[in-house]
C-alpha cells in the first residue's frame, strides 16, 4: 500500500514496487492523480499493461468511503480479499 506525503513519490514508489509482482500494491489518489499515475507508469517508467492492471487504484474496495477510518476499512478489506485469493478461496459474490 503506497501513501506517502507526496504524489509524485507514491507514484514512483508504486512503479518500481510493480516490477516485483507482490500478492497486492495499491495506489491512493483522486482521479488526475491516478490518471497521472498511468500516463507516467507507462510513458516514464515503461511498465507493460498487466503490471499496470495489477495495481489496485483507486485502492481499496468500493464502498463509497469518506472518512479516514472508512478508507482503511476498504483498504483492509482489499488486503484481505488479495490474501485470501492467494490462498484459493474466492469470493462469495
């Protein structure tokens, strides 16, 4: 999970954590960040379009979350779904 005080820093920290292929790497960040982020990971880091689908960006899982606390909720939860994944369990929906 990449969060650091800086986007062009998370966006670098991310683009070179891709190329080890972990169990989960996600992204915070607003659309034009993310947006930025994908125009970089390709154009200034040359990362093929599966390293790049690989990364969860927005991070987290979908639950409309606003608060601090319910943006590590869906974190949480997306590390969780990654980690089970990895175990042969899936998804119940």
């Amino acid at each position: 999970v990449v969060t650091t005080y800086e986007h062009k820093l998370d966006i670098e920290i991310t683009a070179v954590a891709a190329r080890t292929c972990p169990l989960y790497i996600g992204l915070i960040g607003s659309k034009g960040k993310l947006a930025l982020a994908r125009k970089r990971f390709t154009e200034d880091f040359g990362l093929t379009d599966e390293l790049i689908n690989r990364i969860d960006m927005p991070i987290g899982v979908a639950i409309a979350a606003e608060t601090p606390d319910e943006i590590a909720l869906a974190i949480l939860a997306s590390l969780i779904d990654a980690r089970n994944r990895s175990h042969g369990l899936k998804s119940k929906k």
